[in-house]
C-alpha cells in the first residue's frame, strides 16, 4: 500500500517516508454540502447507534442474561439496520456494488469468527493468571470496579486503544508486518462489511492484545462484553457506506469522517488516523489527520499494488508469498518510485 509499506523490503523508502509529493487524492471542490434527511443521518446515526446498541445490551445484562449473550444481540440487527442505510443513503453510489470483494469479505468473515473464538481465550486466561498474580502481589485490585459501568467502558476503550493504536501504526510502519495488514487495505470500495475485512493473524494481533491490559487489571465480563460490542457497531459503521457529519466528536471517536483518509491510496494521506475505536492517541502522538477543504477520494486501495490478489485463498497466502506479489504489481507499470 502506500509507500514502503505497500511493497515492504522491495521498496527504497523506509517506512513512513512520503512519496513524491503529487497533489492529494482526495476530492476537490471543498466539503459535501448535506440538507434534509441525509444530514440528520451524518449527524444523529452514530450515535443513535451507538446509544441504542448498548442500552438493549445494558438491558438484557439487568435481566440476568449472560454479559456475553446480552453484548452480541443487538450486533446482527445493528448490522442489517447499517446494511439497509447504506442502501437508502450512500456517500457513493459506487460503493454499493461488489467490486469482486464481497466474496473475499464474507469468507474472511467466516475464517475469523470460526478461527479466533480458538485462539483468543489462550491470552486472555493467561493475562487473567498475571492480573490476579500481581492484585494479590500489591495487596489490592486494580480494576475500578464500583465505578458506573459507563465509566468502566469508557476507561476500558481508552486503554484497549492505546494497545490497538500501537499495534495498527506498527502494522502499517513495519515492513514485515505491512503484509499482514495489505489484506485490509486492499478494499476496492467503503462499506460496513469492510470492517471484517482481515487477514486472521492481523486481527488475532489486535484484538488479543488489546484485550490483555484489561484482562491483566482484572476488568470483568460485562466490561469485555462492552467494548467487544463498542468495537463492533464503531468498526462497522467506521467503514461504512453514508454520509457522517461527527463534528467536534471527530476528536473523540475515530469515526467515518476520519477512517476514510485511512484508506486513501496515498501515503501522504493514508499513514494517518490509525485509531480503532478512539481519536485520542491520535491526538496525543499527532498522526490525527481531518482536511478541511475537501473529502477524501472515492478510489481507495493500495497505489502501489494493482494486482493484489482478490480471493479468499489468496489473500490468506499472501503474507507468505509477499515478494511475488509486489513482482506482478511492479510488472504491471505500478509507480516504482515508491
């Protein structure tokens, strides 16, 4: 993808240097002017979406139902209500038809959610082990337990984020990480499947160790639970095909507005906005990145590599046969400056 990172070891730019300067990708013409319905849209679903999804899930855990059940109930109905949006009002018309990816998406969908449930319980029972060796090291717990489970949310984001934030920026600064991660980027358009779109071991990556900080100060269930549904309903409407219009929230929440200049195909562009789920580290480390005076591009993917694989299967193999991937894309007149 973009820069040294799109073709790793073969490229002669280290990772994180700029490409050759051309002008930005994104769309002239200034900002999308927004009226009527798909502006209440831009502005409101987010965080209707948001509200909603975990006061049902707050809900169901009052009633007694497991914090794991009542976390993932409302994720199936908030994913066709975010599908039939797209449908009703898209940001680009584009984006609604399959570009040879939905294929690819729904069986990288399946290869994670039939993989990692495997996977993941191993460091989390571990990081459990640790955190309740040094709680009772020091004497004391370490997870804020009496705090609302508002509060406990919101610090459970915050440091699972840090972990994410480090992680993602790594993928994308680490040449023999990028190979992992070109699979997320390789997306020919925008929409809420996009945010399932990984190679499993990038996702094991993340999801495992941003989890483990929590795990390790002894955060319960129902926190787990939360922000597991958080990072759902955001990720899915972080990629999603409508119109958003977050405002001052685009400093909180690495949202739609934000994550769209993620998938640019430019360097210049695209080595922003890693934040997962929050904006605050990318406020913190400066990689925060929201252009005032245009949107981003429609034509997103990976510059440097025109000939990514598209399948299911070979974009699971890709990471292991990365030197002839870049090969066939540089065979095809890709730019080789970069």
């Amino acid at each position: 993808m973009v820069g040294s990172m799109a073709t790793g070891e073969a490229s002669s730019l280290r990772p994180g240097e700029r490409g050759d300067g051309r002008a930005a990708a994104g769309e002239g013409g200034g900002l999308r002017r927004l009226t009527g319905v798909p502006l209440l849209v831009a502005v409101a679903g987010f965080p209707l979406a948001v509200v909603a999804t975990h006061a049902w899930a707050l809900a169901l855990m009052g009633r007694g139902l497991d914090p794991a059940v009542a976390t993932f109930v409302p994720i199936p109905l908030f994913y066709l209500a975010l599908a039939s949006l797209e449908r009703a009002f898209p940001w680009h018309r584009s984006w609604l038809h399959s570009q040879g990816d939905l294929r690819t998406d729904l069986g990288l969908f399946l290869t994670n959610s039939a993989t990692l449930p495997l996977l993941t319980p191993v460091v989390l029972i571990g990081a459990t082990w640790a955190g309740a060796a040094l709680s009772g090291w020091i004497g004391v717990g370490l997870w804020p337990t009496r705090w609302p489970i508002v509060a406990q949310l919101a610090l459970g984001l915050v440091i699972a984020e840090l972990v994410e934030y480090s992680v993602h920026r790594a993928f994308h600064e680490v040449p023999g990480l990028w190979r992992f991660h070109a699979t997320h980027h390789s997306a020919p358009r925008l929409y809420w499947l996009n945010s399932v779109r990984f190679h499993p071991i990038d996702l094991f990556l993340v999801g495992a160790c941003k989890i483990i900080p929590l795990a390790v100060l002894g955060a319960g269930i129902e926190v787990f639970g939360l922000v597991n549904l958080f990072s759902a309903v955001h990720g899915a409407y972080q990629h999603a095909n409508v119109p958003v219009r977050l405002g001052p929230l685009n400093w909180i929440f690495a949202m739609t507005e934000l994550h769209r200049w993620h998938h640019s195909p430019r360097i210049e562009e695209a080595n922003h906005n890693y934040g997962g789920n929050l904006a605050v580290w990318d406020v913190v480390f400066g990689t925060r990145w929201l252009p005032k005076d245009r949107e981003p591009p429609e034509a997103i993917g990976m510059e440097d590599l025109p000939d990514f694989p598209t399948g299911l299967v070979d974009n699971l193999l890709v990471p292991f046969r990365w030197d002839a991937v870049v090969r066939a894309s540089q065979a095809s007149d890709a730019p080789s400056a970069r």
